[in-house]
C-alpha cells in the first residue's frame, strides 16, 4: 500500500478541492489499537481503487493537522480514524475497530 504522509496544512486544501475522492487515515503512533487497525487497513487495501490518494496522518507529530480536519469537515476527532472526503464534505468516517477498508469502498460506489 503506498501511503502518503500527510503533513501540511496546503495539503487539505488541495483535498477539499478535489472532485474525487481521498481518504485520510488518521493514526496515533503510540495507540496498540491504532497500530492494530492501520495492519488491517493495509491488508484490505486492494480494494480500493489504484486512483484513489490514501493520506496517513500521525497525530502525534501532526495534531493541528487533525484539529482542522475535524474542524473542515465537521467531525469529531477520533484515533484511529479513517475518513473519506469528497470536495469539502466528509462523506464516510469510522473509528478503532469498525475500521474496515470495504465499508469505506461500499461509500465510494454509492
């Protein structure tokens, strides 16, 4: 699975602009759940379509990063974390173990 790190407040602004969709996978490096449920997204991660940007956020370096995603798309800030975006709404989020990499595609399809 290739992530990328997301670390730059830019960065979300070129999400919010996009028309496609992006997930954002929040993560707490210091969280056993957290590093329980990145193993298994990346497991799953041959479901999501190759086009699709999957974003990884380390919460521990980058918290203001997470501050103004749950500010900009109107959700409340959990870790882990996974959200897909679409423009400048969040059209799926779930958290710790409902996690699940074919949830997040199901909301892509619809």
């Amino acid at each position: 699975m290739k992530w990328i790190e997301l670390n730059t407040l830019d960065t979300l602004e070129t999400i919010a602009n996009s028309n496609s969709y992006v997930i954002i996978f929040k993560h707490s490096t210091r969280c056993p759940v957290s590093s329980m449920a990145k193993r298994t997204f990346e497991f799953e991660s041959s479901l999501i379509p190759e086009e699709t940007p999957v974003y990884l956020l380390d919460l521990i370096k980058y918290r203001e990063i997470s501050n103004e995603i749950a500010n900009k798309w109107h959700v409340r800030h959990e870790s882990p974390q996974v959200l897909l975006i679409k423009g400048n709404q969040c059209v799926y989020n779930e958290s710790h173990n409902e996690i699940e990499v074919a949830k997040v595609v199901v909301k892509m399809a619809n």
